[in-house]
C-alpha cells in the first residue's frame, strides 16, 4: 500500500513539473493538449516579394567564415 501512495505522489509531482517547464517555455497548454491542436490546418504565410537580396562582400563572407571556424574550434576544445 505504501508503494502505490509513492507512486502517485511522484505521479503528481510530475505532472506538477510538466505544467511548470511548460509555463516556464512559454507554452499555454501542456504537450500532449497542443498536438491535437497542432493538426488544424495551417495558416497560409504572406510571402514578401519586394526587395532585392543584399550581396555580401567578399572580405565579410572570409570574416564571417573565420568567426564560425573559431567557434567550432572552442566546441571542439570544451569536450
């Protein structure tokens, strides 16, 4: 008897956690309430279509590059 009073009190404690991460990250509901809801049909997105695309230089693509090798350098020394 005592091992099933356990098992619901870390049953509600879970649930407890999950409504908590769930306020937490910003969601209203609970996962398992948001998958029915997420099998609505979708919205349509407005899609811009004005507007040239900017072009990068060459020296700020190097740049950027570098930045982006040095990080994967640091991930690589933290392990």
């Amino acid at each position: 008897m005592v091992t099933k009073e356990v098992i619901a009190a870390i049953d509600r404690e879970i649930a407890q956690l999950k409504r908590a991460r769930a306020l937490l990250m910003g969601e209203s509901e609970p996962a398992a309430r948001r998958r029915v809801a997420a099998k609505a049909p979708e919205k349509k997105r407005a899609v811009r279509t004005t507007g040239k695309r900017r072009e990068m230089s060459v020296e700020a693509r190097k740049r950027i590059a570098e930045a982006q090798k040095k990080r994967w350098a640091a991930l690589r020394d933290d392990k």
